[in-house]
C-alpha cells in the first residue's frame, strides 16, 4: 500500500497521522493535558500562628538529633561491648537508636522546613526539542568540515590508514596483561585431592574411618586423608573433595553391573558438591534413601547411582570409588572419574 | 655412623621387629576401635522387669509390631532396636503412633517413665541394640564450640544451624530441637528414628555427643546476639519482615515527601 493511500485510510478512520515526524499514530480520544493544579494555599501562609506552630516543629526536629546524638555516646559508653558476645545486641541497638534519631530529625526537620515554611509557588519548565535548529546543525557540518581539510584526513590516505592499524593493535597488550589477573584454571576443576589409596576421614577431625565403624543407617562427613592438616587452600580443597558416606543393605543398592566394584558391602561414597550450584548435599533420609540438597530441593536416590529424581540439578552426584585397605581402612581407588559440582563451559 | 645405620636397619631380625611392632599397634588399635562401638551395649534387666515390659508390650504395641515384636505391613520389626529407641518414641510420644502420615509427630507422653523402662527392658532383651545413654555425657558439661561444630557438618544441614527445624521430602520434617532432653537428643543419634540417620559412636563419640548436647544447652540459655530471631529460620521470615516493614517503611516515607503540606 502507497503512503498516500495509508495516509487516507487513517483519515478515515479518524486518525491524525502527521507523516512528516516519525510514524506516531495519534488517536483523536487522547487524554489531554491537564495543566497546572490551582494554586492551594498553606494553612501557614494564611495564619501566623501556624506559621509559628510549624516553626517551633521544625526546631524540635532539630532538639531531637541533638538528643539523639547524645543518647548515641551515651549509649556507647553505657553499653560496652566485652568479652560477651552478647553485649553487642544493647551496644548496637542502642547505638544505632540514637544515630538514628540524630540523622532522621535533621532530615524530617529540613523536610519539614521546606514544606512548610520556605516560599510556596508552582514553577513550569517547557521541554525543548531534542533536535538542534538549522543554523546549529550547519555550523556543526561546516566544524567537521574544516578539520577534515586542516588536518588532510581525507587526503592523506598514507596517515589515514596507518592511523587505523595503530588504533586496531593498541587494545592487544592490555587483552595479555588480563590474563595475567588470576592463576589459570588449567586442570583445577577436573581433580580433587582424592587418589588411589587416600584413606578417608572424618570431618572435621581426619580421623579415618574403618568399613566396620560405619553400621547400616550411618551417615559420615567425609574429607580426604591430609586435609585436616593443611594450612593453605583447605577450604579450596575441602569445597571439591569433600563426600558423604553412607551405609545401606546390599539388597537395597541397585548398582549398575560395571559400577559393582565402586561401594564395599553397602558403603557408598558420593560427592558432596550439588552438580546444579555447588551446595552441600546432606540431607539424607534413612528409610527412603533419597539424598536432599538445602538450596533448591535437587533429590537424589542413593540407591541408584544418586540419578536425579527431582529439581533443577541435571546431572548424577559422581560417585568416589572406595576399597579398604590392609587394616579394614576404607580408601579411595581413584579420584573421581568426572569433574565434581556444577556444569563449567568446557566440560 | 649413617651407613651404619642404613645397613642394620636391613638386617633380618630388624624387618622382624618392625613387623611385630606394626601388627602390634594395628591390632591394639582395632581393639580400641571395637570397643567404643561395643560400649553402647549395656544394662542388666531383671527378669521380673522383662515380663512386665511384655505385657506392656502386649496391650500397647502388639496390634501393629507383632506378638514377638517381628514387625508387620504397617509397622517395622523391634527386633535389635534397643531400649534407646523404645526410650526416644515412646518417651517423646511419637509412639504409640496415631495415623499413618509422612511422620510420626512429637505429642504428649502417653506412659510413665518407670513403663517405658520397663517396654525397653523387654525390647533389649530380644537381641542386643543400642542401650539408655550413660548420664555423664548428658549433663551439657561438654565443649560447646567443639559440639558447635560438630552440629553445623552432621546435623545443621537438616535442623538448621541453630536446630529450628527444617523441611525434607514430601511432608517429612527434621523437627525443632528446642527443649528436647538431652537423653532424647543422644538416643537420637546413636539410633537415628525415622528417617534420621545413624551416628554411632565410631563417628561421633560419647564425649562428641556431649559436646552437641553442650552446643544445644548453650543456645538455649543464650539469646541471640543479632537481636530478633523471627524463628531463626532464615530468609524466608527475614525476607518477609523487610518486605513489609522495611519498605513499608520507605514508602510512607516517599509519600510524605511528595505530598504537599497543608
């Protein structure tokens, strides 16, 4: 359909439609402009003892944050924070009353003052066109124009050009210096401190745990052996490795066949580490066997391989292979054999 | 004097010695560690004490356990329980149940204290099961911080760091501890009722659970130091308080300074 035609079609229907600014369609039931509300005059302008009321308000606004501020270092001297951690409680709510009465009535009473008591009349401010006059734009062109033929941008292609291969090049040494703000990730996320051999422990203590300690039911909180005594990176170390093992009736496992070897006579480790956010999956219900992250509900079926049987979690819990040792230690076979947590790019 | 060294620790009889010495040591260790799962199984019953507690038994728990405590469709086998578990669910009134649900609720005691000893005594003397807990690791006279702890790795993820309660799966609920006895809390533990897991004394020893029942005791007589607890429960009653009030708040605040004086 032609403009023109568009135009009428509008025309028709009633519709205003002004083709030379933009498109906008403008119905002719639009709401019109109101105006400026009648002038409303104070009760304070009008009569001198309310003006007088208002006033007296306003400074006891102010004799209020002066009585703040002293009950603020009053109280910090009268409620001292000791030894007893419960001492804080009164010292900060004290405290903060009174700052709090010394900040508001500065601020109510300003407020107040302006309302009240400071000239009362209405101001109108038109908007101005976004768009510059004729005259302004030319001068503009005729700017750009004249430093164009000054500085021989367009004539010289030789700097033009050398100019915009400088400019392409500059970012690159800066994109070298940011990867430089961090250790590299490298392999990190795909290992924990689990190994062949690495005895598992209690949490928090390290002390290891036999396969005859852990009866049917049990739950235990699990760190690698080694952990306990670290120094540096633990909690790096412990947010990755960290497992939850628990008993149950051989008959109540369901293993897949070429994960048999994985638990020892019911005793099955897990990752701790929620695959949908990382939260510390514990919550574990003895009788159904379903294993509960706190954050968002994700359930798992310890029965099963820990297969996600609610929630937004998209991926199994990895299992940790465990054996025993010569002394009846449970131990890990091996790391994980898939990185532990949440999703990553590359994984 | 270094060589010498290396060269008499190869000798036959000092493989000899290092050998013994580890088998001695491995095997004193698996001493200590077997008798600190042994030791919550105790106490000497009468006989007189038994039969009683079976005609309690009889009248009170047979419709649904069995007439020898083997168990039923509706309800599990008594057989190794123990007189703990007897002890927890009778003495919380969580047994003799009322209905079946998702879980057992805590409701008022429904026996004396001298017939739950008594049902237990019978129970403790179909096969052995975790015991009554001794009455020195329930005096709260333990280490709090350690206790602290222990609760927030096993046991707050469930009752909630200061033990408020939490939701798990279908209706069922990790309960308030807030006032259970510390007998309860211990038997608790060393049973794990319901859907609770177990924590036997190999994983948390008699002394660690003192120290948890210790932590508990300690919440109790402390109030909090942030001030209001809304029920402790976290951000979904903090949330809400600073959504109504807070806000509130600033909103009336917004108002009046828009609104033009009379």
């Amino acid at each position: 359909m032609a403009g023109k035609d568009l135009e009428k079609g509008f025309e028709a229907e009633g519709f205003e439609h002004d083709f030379e600014s933009g498109l906008a369609v403008i119905p002719p039931d639009k709401i019109k402009d109101p105006g400026l509300e009648p002038h409303r005059v104070r009760m304070t302008d009008k009569s001198p003892a309310k003006a007088r009321n208002a006033e007296v308000q306003v400074a006891a606004m102010f004799l209020v944050s002066v009585l703040g501020s002293f009950f603020a270092l009053w109280a910090y001297v009268a409620f001292p924070i000791t030894e007893d951690l419960s001492t804080v409680r009164a010292n900060n709510f004290f405290l903060g009353l009174g700052m709090t009465l010394s900040l508001f009535g500065i601020g109510i009473g300003a407020v107040h003052w302006a309302k009240t008591l400071m000239p009362d009349f209405e101001v109108t401010e038109a908007r101005h066109q976004t768009r510059g006059s004729e005259d302004v734009r030319a001068a503009a062109i005729e700017i750009v124009k004249l430093a164009d033929s000054e500085s021989g941008f367009s004539r010289r292609k030789l700097i033009r050009r050398t100019l915009y291969g400088a400019l392409a090049l500059f970012p690159l040494p800066a994109l070298i210096v940011f990867g430089d703000l961090g250790p590299p990730v490298g392999n990190t996320l795909r290992h924990t401190m689990w190994k062949a051999g690495t005895r598992l422990t209690k949490d928090p203590t390290g002390i290891p745990i036999k396969a005859s300690d852990v009866t049917i039911g049990s739950v235990f909180h699990v760190i690698p052996e080694g952990l306990a005594e670290m120094h540096e990176h633990k909690l790096e170390e412990k947010a990755k490795a960290a497992v939850l093992l628990v008993r149950l009736a051989q008959e109540d496992l369901n293993e897949a066949p070429e994960k048999t070897s994985w638990s020892y006579d019911g005793i099955v480790a897990y990752s701790k580490i929620c695959t949908h956010v990382g939260c510390p999956v514990a919550l574990y219900e003895q009788q159904t066997h379903h294993l509960l992250c706190p954050c968002h509900q994700s359930t798992f079926d310890v029965t099963e391989h820990c297969k996600v049987l609610f929630g937004p979690a998209s991926r199994p819990l990895p299992q940790l292979p465990i054996s025993v040792d010569a002394e009846g230690y449970l131990i890990a076979q091996s790391d994980f054999l898939e990185p532990v947590g949440p999703s990553f790019w590359e994984r | 004097m270094k060589n010498h060294f290396f060269r008499s620790r190869r000798k036959p009889l000092a493989a000899t010695l290092v050998i013994s010495a580890g088998l001695l040591f491995s095997g004193g260790g698996y001493a200590v560690a077997t008798s600190v799962v042994a030791t919550t199984v105790a106490t000497e019953y009468s006989a007189e004490q038994i039969s009683e507690g079976r005609k309690l038994f009889l009248a009170n728990c047979a419709s649904c356990h069995g007439l020898n405590s083997e168990g039923s469709a509706a309800a599990p086998s008594l057989i190794g329980v123990g007189a703990a578990s007897v002890d927890f669910q009778v003495g919380t009134g969580r047994m003799p149940g009322q209905g079946s649900g998702p879980q057992l609720p805590k409701k008022k005691v429904q026996f004396t204290d001298d017939q739950i000893t008594l049902m237990g005594a019978y129970i403790a003397s179909l096969a052995p099961g975790p015991a009554i807990p001794e009455q020195q690791y329930l005096e709260a006279t333990g280490d709090a911080t350690h206790g602290g702890e222990l609760f927030r790795i096993n046991c707050a993820m469930c009752h909630n760091a200061v033990g408020a309660a939490g939701a798990l799966t279908e209706g069922k609920y990790a309960p308030n501890l807030e006032g259970s006895e510390s007998k309860h809390v211990y038997e608790a533990m060393l049973i794990g009722p319901q859907n609770m897991p177990v924590f036997n004394d190999a994983n948390i020893t008699p002394q660690d659970k003192n120290d948890i029942i210790t932590y508990l005791a300690y919440l109790e007589e402390n109030p909090s130091a942030g001030g209001f607890e809304l029920g402790s429960i976290g951000p979904v009653a903090e949330g809400l308080f600073i959504w109504i009030f807070g806000l509130g708040l600033i909103v009336a605040i917004t108002v009046w300074l828009g609104a033009k004086s009379n």
